[in-house]
RNA sequence: GGCGCCGUGGCCGAGAGGUUAGGCAGAGGCCUGCAAAGCCUCGUACACCAGUUCGAAUCUGGUCGGCGCCUCCA
C-alpha cells in the first residue's frame, strides 16, 4: 500500500502486512461543536484503520484532543476547564454519529502534562530549548532541518513564529523560536508546576508528547487538516526529533472543506456543524460525500453535492430491498487495487457501483461494510400494521379494486413507508 | 511576495500518450392497472497558448484562473 506523504511530496511504500502500522491524527481544539470540515481527518483516519485492518495490518491509531490552548481560555474566562471538559463529550457525541467506531487511544493535553513536562526538560537538557522569564522556547536554530516539511527551509520571514502577546517576542532569541512552555498569566483558571514555575503547556507539544507515550519513539503515519502543515507539525517534528525521537515516518494532510468558495473555518464564522449536517442528510450521505472525493484535494460543501450523495445512497438501499442471493466470493482483490493506491475511494465508490450493477452482493456488502455504510444493505422491516395494510392492497388489487389499492397506498405513505409492487408480491421501505 | 495544491461534459468526480470510467441530474423508451424500483438508449468533456510526438486531456514550457499555508484553524 502506498499513500503520498507531505514531507518527500512522493509515495510511500508502508511496509507489508501486519506491520505494525501505528498512526497519529490530529484531533481538534474543544471549545464548541466541531464542524463538518473537522470531521474530514477523522473520517479519514477511521477508513484507513478499518481498511488496514481488514488487510492484516495490526494497527493503532491514536487521535488527541486539545483541551488546553488559548482559544478555551478565551471563549471561557474563569471556567475554560470546564468548556473543554463539556466540548471533549460533544465531540465524542458528535463523531460516533458516524459510526465508524473510535480510534485505540484519544488522549488529552491535561491528562499528559507529566510527560509534556519530561519532553521539555529533555529538549532544555539537550540545548534545543531554553527558559526565558517563566516561558520555554525551542530553540529553532539549533534545529537546521527545521521548515522542511512545509518547503520553507532556510525562508526566515516566512518561518516566524510570532507570540501571542507582541512583547513576550522580546523574551525568544530568535523570531523563529516558538513556545513550549507558557508562564501562568492574570485570568488563565488551569495552571501547572514546572520546573520553570507555574504554567500550562504550549501549542505543538502535547502532540509529540501524546505520539511518543501512544505510539513510541517512531510510528508510521501522521496526519491532519492541511492548514496544520505550519507552524503546527513543522514544530512538533523539530521538538520530537530534536529531543531525540526518529517520529512519523510519513505524513498525510487531507484538503480542506470550503463553504462557498472558501474554506471553512471557525475564524470565518462559515460553518456548519456536523451534528446539524448528520440530521439534514443522514450519516450515509455525508460518508459518500466525503468518499467521492480525493483525501488531499479540497472539497465544496453545498446542497447540490449533498443531494448527489444522497441519491447515491438512495441507489444502493434499492438494491438491497427484497432482495436474495447465492453466496458469492468477495472480490477482495479489487477494491486492494484502488485503496492500495494512495487511498482512492473515489475509485472505490465507483467500483461499489460496478458490483451493484453486476448483482455481487456479498462484494458489495462488505465493502460498505468497510466504509461504515453496512446500514445500506440492512434490510427494514415495516411495523404489523402497514403489513396488514399493504396485505389488504394486495387483495384489493388482486380484485381489481384499484381506486381501494390507491387509497390504502396513499394511506401507507401518510406513515412514512412506500408501497412497491413486485413479482410476487410487495416490498414495504421507508420513504 | 514566498511555499504548496489544483483546473475534466449541467453537477460531483476517476483515469491517463492512441481503445465508452462511474455516479447524480436531464431526455426518450421497456416493464407496470397506476406508481416506485430496475433495465435500455442519448451528451462525445478534459482552462488557454505554444512545443515534443505519427498521435496529447494525459509529456514540456508559458499564460490565465481557483484554493490553502505563511497569524488561531482539520
């Protein structure tokens, strides 16, 4: 299996199965509901696991939770702790709408801190970091592999790393260095001990923290939202890699969702919720949505597309609905091809299509199956009484009363369900 | 400005130097008491300009356009 990787901007080849295969995603920021371009690295992540897994890999996926950061605080004077106690169960809540199960470990930042702590003496002890009035700083210029990941190497402008507050800038040696501790400040109600006094932990560092206690020292696969690229992951491969550890060996950035042509963001204020898109369009079309596109590429979220996928899973209930077959053997080797290469589920959903056209069942199942979409296959059965309804019409129209038929379909839809006329008798689906 | 991703038919999107992708929507038809579902037929696309080639949507160069990052962001 091969997936394009950030850093080299080429392939690379993941080693055969078991592996192990041990993968890291950036989770998000808690502080409100996550929206439905935030669901796209999650989405990601949980397909390749199911589909690693389904190849024989043994995999562990870890995916944290930020729930320390300067956002929390300010949307939460005074009980920020609580806020992203409260937000860490709503994305919990949010993303097991679409069930596809959770990854092996979800850390967050306040649980770590020992170990965040750790990091960071080791980074001092090593002369890649350094004190500076109650704040650490990675000291980036003893890093000379740094801005490589995100092709701006040796670009200083472009490699600043400004401070929140213009004059802690004053504190660091050099623009580029960036903060790995954070010294308490007026208003901030989360504080912990260091040996640099009381602070809480930078931006960056949780997540080397929380790959190495998870994953170790080295893991195959990192990934996140493209927008992530810099400062965010430049900075966690200097920390880990300056602290000693070989860390991701390769690097995914999925593209970024836009709402009306551009992207969408909480900063914009251009978003739309994932819970309230589950509700309108139902977990399976926002799954073919996102399968009908490229992970890397960007992607328009808009009614139009939604109704397409819609529609398509509309397509594939039908196909199920009363419905019985041989056993058949599953073309596993097909849907290998084009998952194996990079991951094309684009690819995949086309082939989907094919096995539905060429009545493979079992293929089919299974491979929805391993997107999650099982529930298109699962038959649903009509409650007794729209049975007996429908038994009624049937004898009607076997005496051909149709004006009775046609008053008790009218009457079977007015509770949501729909009458279809087969061979040998009828179908009941809900509308 | 720097770095990067990308431009395919009404829409979404694979693919890739010569052979129909697929889906959705639309039109016509078959089937049906009527429907629904399903099936069949129909669009001959690849931003633009040069170049390489017997042949390019696919390779090379340039132009234009969109998007992301460079500041919190998946």
């Amino acid at each position: 299996m091969r997936l394009f990787d950030t850093y080299t901007r080429s392939l690379f080849e993941l080693p055969p199965p078991p592996g192990p295969i041990r993968m890291y995603f950036c989770g998000p920021t808690v502080y409100q509901r996550i929206h439905i371009g935030n669901a796209r690295p999650f989405v990601l992540s949980m397909w390749l696991k199911r589909w690693l897994e389904q190849s024989g890999y043994d995999v562990r996926l870890a995916e944290n939770i930020t729930d320390i950061n300067d956002k929390i605080y300010l949307a939460a004077p005074g009980r920020s702790a609580e806020l992203a106690a409260e937000a860490s169960r709503w994305y919990v809540e949010d993303t097991d709408l679409l069930g596809l199960g959770r990854p092996d470990h979800e850390p967050k930042a306040t649980e770590t801190v020992p170990e965040i702590v750790d990091l960071i003496a080791r980074l001092v002890d090593r002369g890649l970091a350094y004190p500076a009035g109650g704040d650490v700083y990675f000291r980036v210029v003893r890093f000379p592999e740094y801005g490589r990941l995100s092709g701006r190497e040796g670009d200083h402008e472009a490699l600043h790393n400004p401070s929140e507050e213009a004059e802690r800038d004053e504190l660091k040696e050099d623009p580029r260095d960036f903060a790995l501790w954070k010294a308490h400040k007026e208003g901030e109600d989360t504080v912990w001990e260091s040996p640099w006094g009381p602070g809480r932990p930078g931006w960056h560092i949780e997540c080397s923290a929380m790959a190495e206690k998870f994953l170790g020292p080295v893991f195959e696969i990192h990934g996140g939202g493209n927008d992530l690229i810099f400062p965010h992951h430049e900075n966690e491969l200097a920390q880990s890699r300056g602290a000693g550890s070989e860390f991701a060996r390769m690097w995914m950035h999925n593209g970024m969702l836009q709402l009306t042509g551009e992207k969408m963001s909480k900063s914009l204020g251009n978003i739309v919720p994932l819970r309230d898109a589950i509700q309108e369009w139902g977990r399976e079309a926002i799954l073919l949505f996102f399968m009908n596109s490229y992970w890397r590429k960007p992607i328009e979220f808009s009614d139009e597309v939604l109704e397409q996928a819609s529609a398509q899973a509309e397509t594939f209930r039908n196909y199920f609905v009363g419905l019985e077959h041989e056993p058949q053997e599953i073309e596993r080797d097909a849907l290998a091809r084009v998952l194996d290469d990079d991951f094309n589920t684009a690819e995949a959903l086309r082939l989907f299509h094919d096995w539905r056209a060429r009545g493979r069942t079992d293929s089919l199942r299974w491979g929805l199956e391993v997107f999650g979409l099982g529930d298109l296959a699962e038959a649903v059965s009509a409650p007794a009484a729209l049975v007996a309804l429908a038994e009624k019409r049937k004898e009607a129209r076997a005496s051909r009363d149709f004006d009775e038929a046609d008053r008790l379909r009218s009457e079977i839809e007015d509770q949501g369900w729909e009458v279809r006329d087969v061979a040998d008798g009828f179908e009941l689906v809900p509308k």
